[in-house]
C-alpha cells in the first residue's frame, strides 16, 4: 500500500483529470466534478487538493501560456503520475473489497 | 471589459498578496474566466458577488492550510499560535459579556474612527482620478464681512487667467438646467455644466468621439453647441458612432453635438453635459455677471502656497483700484473638491487622526477594565503556566492573542457598520445637492481606511492584551501569588476607579438628552403621521432664464408671461382625472425651515415682541383648501391681496397660542426686520387665522407660522402641490407631458409625494435619535460591565475575608453592605459628578425649567444607580456562596 492514503476528494479530483486528459486546469476540474457528481465543488478547495496531490507525488504541474480571455493570466495545468495512478488503483481495489458480498445484506435493509 | 463588466480589482489584489505567486496567477486566471463565463449568464452584478466569494474561500483556503503546514512541522516562528487563537476564540463563548460589552465598544470604536478618517480625507483632499489630478486646485473668494463665499468672480477670473504665472490653465463653469428634447420623446431636465473651454485640458481626458469644447466656442454669437457624456451618448442615441454633427434642443435652443465623452468622465462635478460659458470680450466690471467657480491645473513645480500667495496679490491689486467690491474679500486656493489650503498642516493631520485615537483610547480603558478583570479571576492558571516552564512573552503572547481575537471580530463588525452607514449616509447627503454626487466621491469605505484600521484593532489589541499580562506576570505578583496560595493579588488602582466614574459620569449626562431627542422624534413621527401627506405630489417648476421673454420685455412684462404659463400648466393639470386640488407655495407644508427676524404686536399699548424665527410662507390661490385647513377666524386671501401694495397675512393657531396666548389674533400686526438691523419693514395685518397643518411639529404642537399671499411669477422656488386620488408618484410622467405642451422652457424637478419629502427631512432626526440612545445604552452597559469586573475582582480578592466573617457570624446583610459599599461609592461618585456637569448646563440655560430639571436629575440618578445594583448582583451571589469551612481551610 502507498504511503499517502488518498481521501475522497482527492480521488475525485484525480479522476477528474484522467477524463480530462492533456492540459486539465482549475476550471474544468471543478466543472468535471460537478458535472459527474452533481456537487458544488469550491474552485478553493480544488487548488488545496491539488497542492496535496503534488506534495505527495500524485500530480506533476506546469504553467501554460498566458491568454487573453483569462486577462493574460497563464494556466495551472496539472496531470495525473505513475504514482497517482498507482494509488488511485489502490484506493479502487481496498474500496472494492470493502463492497464485496455486501449486495445481499444491503438488498435486506430498508 | 468595461468598468462594470471587469472583476473587482480589490479582490484580484487581494489573491496576490495572500497566494504564493505561481497559484496566484493561476487562480485569478480562472477567476477571470469564471466571471466572463458568469457575467453572460447572471449579469455583472452577480458575478463580481461571486468573484468576491471566491476570492475570500481562496484566501480562507490557503490561510488554513499555511497554519496546518506549520502544525505539521511542530515548527512555531512566532510566539503566538493557531492555538493560542483559537483558545481566544473559546474565551469569548466562556465570558460572554465580556465579549459583547467590549466588542460592541470596540466595534463602533473603530467603526467610527475609520468613518472619520475617510470622510475627513475627502473633506481635506480627496482624491480626484483625473491625470496629475493632485495638481488641480480651486480658487474660491471668501467675504469676511457678509460671512458667506463670494461667486461673482468673472471680472477676477480675467485677471487671474491673464496675469497669473503659477497656472498652467484657468477655467470656469457654472451649473444650468435645461430640458432635453430628442425629436418626439418627452423632455427631460438635464443638469449642465456651462463652461470655459479649458475645463476639458484641465481635466486632461481627451473626448471618447468627436472634440471637447474648444475657446472659439466662448465667443459670443457662434453657434450653440454641446458636449454629451457617455451615458447620454449609450441612453438617448443608442451609442450611435454618427452622434457627432447631430442636433439637439436644449430647452429652446437647437444645439449641434461636437463631442461625446469616455464613460466616468463628469467632470468638473457630476455634469454629463457640457455647452460653452460666452464670455464678453470687453470683459466684466468688478462683481458683475452670473455666480461661478474657479478651477485651474497648477504649473509644473508650483505648490499651492505658492499659487495663493500670487492671487493674493492680484486680487490686492483689484482691491485698490476697486475698494467698494474688493475691499473685504480673501482668495483662498483650496485642493479640489476639498478644503486643504496647501502643504498638509498640522492642523489637518491632528484633525484627521486625532479623534480616532482618543476614540479608540476611551474604548480601550473601557474594555481594559474588563480583559483586566477577566486576567485577575485567570491568575491561578497563569501561576501554573509560568511554573511549569511557560515563559513571560509566551504567556504575553497568548493574552495578546485572546484580545486580538475580540479586537478582530469588533474590527469586522464596526468597518462594516462603518461601510454601510457611509453609502447610506453619504449618497443620502448629495442625494438632496443639485449637481448630485461628485466624480470624486465613491462610497464606502477606502482599501487605505481598512488598513488604516487594521493597523490601529492591533495597536488596540496591544493595548488591551499586553498591560494585563504584563502585571500579571511580573515577578512581585508571581511572588504573591506563591504567599497567598493562588488567591488573587490584582487590584483596580486609582486609574481605573477614575475610568470608571468618568464613564459612569458621561453616562448620566447622555440619559436626558437621548430622552429629550428620542421622544421629541416619535412625538413627531405621530402628528405627521396624522396628515395624509400621501396623497400630494411635490413639483419645483422653473423656466428657462431668457426662454420666457424677448430682451426687450420690461421686468413686468417677464413676469406676466411667467404667471401665465403657469396658470396654463396649473389649469391642464386640474382637468386630470384624479387630480382633486392644485396650488403653489415657495414650500409645503413639511418641507423645512424657512424662518425670518420678526416683531409681532401683542397688545396695541404694549411694545412689539421680537421674534427671532417666525416661519414663514408665500402661498397661492387655494393653498389652504387643498390641504384641508379651515379657516377658524377671520378670512382666506382673495386676489386683491397679491397686489403688490397689499399688506396682510393669515396666521396659524400655533402662532396665536405662541403670542396670543390662544386668543384671536385677526386684527393685530406683524413686522419684519430690516437687514444688518436697519429700519424694520412695514407693517403686515393680520386677516385671518387657519387650523394647524401638522407637517411641522415643535412643542407647541406646530410651528407658528405666517402665510404671505403670493403670485407664481412672484414666487422662487416654485413649488406646485397636487393632490390626486391615486398613487402620487404615478401622476408624474402625465406632469412632465403636459409640461413640454405648455412650453418647452418649463422644466419640472424633484417630482416626489410629500410624504418622502417629509420622511427625508425627518431622516437626520431619526438618525441622531437613534444613535444618541445607542450611545447611552452601550455606556449604560459599559458601565455595569466595569462595575461588574470591580466587584468580581473584589471578590476574588476577598474570598478567605468573606468567608471567615461568615464563620465568625457576620450575617448575609453585613457581608452584601460590605460588598456593595464600594459599587455604590463608585456609582455615586459618578453620579454626582455626572449631575454637577448637567446642574452646570441647567443653570446656563434660562429655558430649562425648574421641573424639568430636577427630573431629569432624579432620573439619571436612579438610572444609574439600578444599573450599579443589577451590576453587583452577580458578583454579590458568588460572594454568598463562599462555605466558611472552605475558607477556613485554605487559611
């Protein structure tokens, strides 16, 4: 298992970069998770996680270049390391056997 | 992006500072996007809402997750920690009323001290944005002698802007009304600069299309023209780029457009229109033509002492070859829009910072008998810290901390009261000023004032947090505490007993006057509420000088034309449907004050009682039927009294109570006194005596006033009253059409119902109320507060006393006498002195009667005293409570 447990928001906004692909950025994030997830995400909150992911060598980030309509401001492009995929799998596979034989017990509670 | 359409630039710098550089970037970046994105689709308004709450979480994020960093790393730069905060923040919830008392005192502490020190900078020297803007100046006349400015300035403008070496460009301007008509539409009165073309270099703001006013413009006889703003240019041409070349009429003059400019643009106060000042060649004789003001841009290097120092003497010169007009007048050259005469004075500095501080120093001591309180009942643990390795500005730090927390909360709650009341406050203030709000003058609180505050809530916070700590860890009262087993050795000394009796003092000289303000504005409130003031409209007509007559007309003949334009006007707005009454007057009934200097004759063989505020007012035709006053004795005007030789008045019956003492006053006289004292006017007879409107309330129940008959030509201002069936508001558009049919030169102004004339006049009433009984409740709380820490101190300190009198027999009675004796000195002592200072102002002011006066002693002092009582009843309790056995056997 990673040293770095990942929480939830976290795995969300990895996942949310993986669907983006090359040059995700604040804004697209907050809108991919909203978008798939139906929750008001604060664009903060997004940035702090992605300090988080980067500290702990799950995200690699790099300025893109300035445009006009973001007033000359350069982008925060981020993407997804090995490691971050690495421990994205770990989360899925510790979650999935977490849910493992559930379903019947689940089927029985109202 | 436009002005409205751009992200607040407040919240972009503030993301700089508080980010690390490369997010920042990053973050206003997308913020950026966010807006354009919001502003398509919740409008700018929301959008910019949105930034600012976006901004603040990014701030509150990264402000967090800096603190947990530090936690991680066990690392404390400072002495003071996140812990140490948030043990502040948990104080507060532990000692709530120390917390509401001194937040509160601190909050409108600071909330008016950064008041303050925004509006004196704008009173002083505000800052214009215009290029160089600091270098624009006005030169004002002041006349010593009839105590006012004087603004028929023509003749000293020439001069200066011939002779004067120290200004780059003199201009002047003066402001106009005229109606603008734009093909079929409706007119619409428009506030007009009339001015030289030199306001627009000046200015230094190049023209957004076409050209600004050029100096051929001045000459007289050339042809009318106009510059328009930008939101003239949006609103009435739709932004059209051919606006240029185009023609308007402006009252009855077709005037060609030459120029449109840039949005924000209103100078030289807020003008969105601009026409040439035509001045005569040959120029002015001393103090003659129209009133104006005086601009101009000082040259480069030439200070403003330097400027004034040069109109001095110019304007000696003109005083020698004409002493009669300049003999007695004072140039002054002030910063513009503000009241600066030059280098930043002394005066000016204390003036600006001086109030705030000793308003933040009075709520200091008040709060730092509290926090000091507080400290002296935490003496035990303090102890315990130090004993166990804390070391003195560890233990400093934290109480700093504790305080910095309460100061903080204050500061937010008083800057944003602060903010409020001052967009409240201030547009309220030019709402009434015909050129509006100034281009220099935005609402609201500065960036620079909340730094300045912020500053002075941790310079309060100091002074609050460190003094207590400071005493309370010194070696002699750690040394104490060890002898004394824990017990309490703080004391209030003689300054903060003398805080205390000064405040409860000041107190007690508030109550009578916030009494006397709050029932005198309800008392009001009530008898105005009584008269149907809903149900007039309030039209100020005026017509266009020079539109109403050819040049030649003779005065009488000017005048004939105006009073029949009016009638015509008066008579189409009788025909509407749900008008029920029109009339005039120079002001309605609730309008304000407009009082002369009179004597009125009681008694035939008695001499003439000088009056000096009898109000007055010149009524038309129908005036009193409109509203509904009765004539109770005597007659009405009829025609043949708005002759000019005519010499009668009608009174009310507030005027008889006054004078008469109730009795018929028909038959009797009034007079006016002359200027500077000279010859009184003739005599006025009084004809007939009218029920009391109610729109005036004083204590006699209504002002006493004295109607003059008038003729609308005859009348300035003319103020037409409407009474109509309907919602007043909604019968103006109708006024303004059958205006225009009338004469295009008629213009109409400030169309509101009486009722929100009159609620506008009562505002600052309403508002010294309130914040007088504000002030009172908050000292009345601060008082019982600081009695309530003198006695929780007392007690403390006398616990092992209180409890072995307790066992050695001393009754409940004895130990409460003992306990409360202090309080009540101390209250008494403020008390009396509170009372001195009132006796004092009683004696000095014959109008106060004798009654009144000793009530308002009686109830301040028992005021106070019940709340010097419900104060110790805490503190009393505890002391009840204290188990002999206990005492006996920490001793």
């Amino acid at each position: 298992m990673s040293r770095h447990a990942l929480g939830e928001f976290e795995q969300m906004v990895l996942l949310a970069i993986l669907h983006l692909g090359d040059g995700a950025y604040g804004v697209p994030i907050v809108d991919e998770i909203q978008r798939r997830t139906g929750r008001t995400v604060a664009p903060a909150a997004v940035y702090i996680a992605l300090r988080r992911l980067e500290q702990k060598g799950f995200v690699s980030s790099w300025m893109s270049e300035s445009t006009p309509e973001r007033g000359g401001k350069a982008r925060l492009c981020v993407k997804v390391t090995r490691a971050g995929v690495e421990s994205l799998r770990e989360a899925r596979r510790a979650l999935d056997g977490m849910w493992k034989g559930l379903d019947p017990t689940l089927r029985t509670i109202r | 992006m436009t002005g409205t359409t751009r992200p607040p630039a407040l919240a972009r710098r503030l993301i700089e500072r508080a980010l690390p550089a490369g997010v920042a970037e990053a973050v206003v970046g997308d913020l950026n996007e966010l807006f354009a994105r919001e502003c398509a689709a919740l409008g700018a308004r929301r959008a910019r809402q949105r930034y600012w709450r976006q901004a603040l979480s990014f701030v509150w994020h990264f402000a967090m997750e800096g603190w947990r960093d530090q936690r991680r790393g066990d690392v404390m730069r400072i002495g003071m920690s996140w812990l140490d905060l948030k043990l502040g923040l948990r104080m507060l919830g532990k000692y709530p009323g120390l917390s509401i008392a001194g937040g509160l005192a601190l909050a409108v502490a600071i909330g008016l001290g950064a008041a303050w020190y925004d509006l004196s900078g704008d009173i002083f020297r505000p800052t214009l944005p215009l290029p160089a803007g600091e270098r624009i100046v006005e030169i004002e006349m002041r006349d010593p002698v009839g105590g006012g400015d004087e603004r028929r300035l023509l003749h000293d403008f020439t001069v200066w802007r011939e002779h004067a070496r120290s200004f780059e460009d003199l201009g002047a301007y003066r402001t106009i009304e005229r109606n603008l008509v734009l093909g079929d539409a409706r007119p619409e009165p428009m506030t007009i600069a009339e001015t030289t073309a030199s306001a627009f270099r000046i200015a230094g703001v190049p023209p957004a299309l076409g050209r600004p006013l050029a100096d051929a413009d001045e000459r007289p006889g050339t042809p009318p023209v106009v510059v328009i703003g930008h939101g003239i240019w949006q609103r009435q041409f739709g932004g059209r780029a051919d606006v240029v070349g185009q023609t308007v009429q402006l009252g009855r003059t077709v005037t060609t457009i030459v120029g449109v400019m840039p949005e924000g643009f209103t100078f030289p106060v807020n003008h969105r229109m601009w026409v040439p000042l035509q001045l005569r060649p040959s120029g002015y004789a001393p103090l003659e033509g129209p009133p104006i003001r005086v601009f101009a841009r000082l040259a480069e290097g030439t200070t403003q002492v330097q400027a004034y120092a040069e109109v001095v003497a110019l304007t000696a010169r003109t005083a020698a070859t004409s002493p009669r007009t300049h003999e007695h007048l004072r140039p002054r050259v002030l910063a513009y829009g503000g009241e600066s005469p030059g280098d930043r004075s002394v005066l000016e500095l204390a003036v600006t910072h001086l109030p705030i501080v000793l308003v933040l120093l009075v709520a200091c001591a008040n709060v730092g008998t509290l926090v000091y309180a507080r400290t002296a009942t935490r003496e035990g643990e303090i102890a315990l810290r130090h004993a166990l390795g804390a070391s003195r500005g560890r233990i400093v730090a934290q109480l700093f901390a504790e305080s910095l927390v309460l100061a903080t909360l204050a500061a937010i709650v008083g800057l944003a009261a602060a903010n409020a009341a001052l967009k409240v406050g201030v547009t309220a203030y030019y709402s009434g000023a015909p050129e509006g709000m100034p281009f220099w003058i935005d609402p609201g609180l500065k960036l620079t004032t909340v730094l300045y505050a912020t500053v002075l809530t941790v310079v309060g916070a100091a002074l609050l947090g460190v003094f207590p700590a400071l005493k309370a860890t010194g070696r002699r009262s750690q040394a104490q505490i060890r002898n004394m087993g824990g017990q309490s050795t703080l004391r209030f000394g003689g300054v903060w007993t003398t805080v205390m009796i000064a405040q409860v003092a000041l107190t007690v000289i508030c109550i009578p006057p916030a009494l006397g303000i709050s029932t005198e504005a309800l008392r009001d409130r009530q008898i105005r509420d009584a008269f149907p003031a809903e149900e007039y409209l309030a039209v100020r007509l005026e017509l266009d000088e020079g539109a109403a007559a050819a040049p030649d007309d003779t005065r009488d003949a000017v005048n004939r034309r105006l009073e029949a334009t009016y009638r015509e006007f008066e008579r189409r707005v009788a025909q509407e449907p749900a008008v029920r009454a029109v009339t005039f007057a120079d002001r309605l009934p609730g309008m304000g004050v407009a009082v002369r200097r009179a004597e009125v004759e009681t008694a035939p063989d008695l001499p003439p009682v000088f009056v000096p505020n009898l109000w007055t007012s010149a009524v038309g035709p129908g005036f009193f039927q409109a509203f509904d006053v009765a004539i109770l004795s005597g007659r009405d005007f009829h025609d043949g009294d708005r002759a000019a030789e005519s010499r009668t008045v009608v009174v009310n019956e507030a005027f008889a109570r006054r004078f008469f003492g109730g009795a018929n006053p028909v038959g009797r006289r009034v007079r006016y006194a002359g200027g500077d004292g000279g010859t009184p006017q003739p005599w006025l007879e009084v004809v007939g005596m009218v029920r009391d409107v109610g729109m005036t309330p004083t204590d006699l129940g209504e002002a006493p006033y004295v109607f003059h008959p008038a003729s609308a030509a005859a009348t300035r201002p003319l103020v037409m009253a409407v009474r109509t069936e309907t919602d007043p508001e909604a019968l103006a558009a109708r006024l303004r059409a059958i205006a225009a049919e009338v004469d295009l030169g008629l213009r109409l102004d400030d169309i509101r119902s009486l009722d929100a004339i009159a609620w506008q006049v009562d505002v600052p009433m309403v508002v010294s109320a309130v914040a007088i009984v504000g002030i009172v409740v908050l000292g009345l709380f601060l008082s019982a507060a600081g009695i309530f820490s003198l006695m929780s101190v007392s007690v403390a300190r006398r616990t092992r006393e209180i409890g072995l009198r307790a066992a050695l027999g001393a009754t409940a009675t004895r130990l409460l006498a003992g306990i409360l004796s202090r309080a009540l000195v101390l209250t008494g002592s403020g008390v009396l002195a509170g009372n001195a200072i009132l006796g004092l102002f009683i004696a000095i002011e014959p109008e106060i009667a004798l009654a009144d006066a000793l009530g308002a002693l009686l109830l301040t002092s028992v005021v106070m005293l019940a709340v010097g009582l419900l104060a110790c009843l805490g503190p009393a309790r505890r002391a009840l409570r204290i188990a002999p056995l206990d005492a006996l056997k920490e001793a």
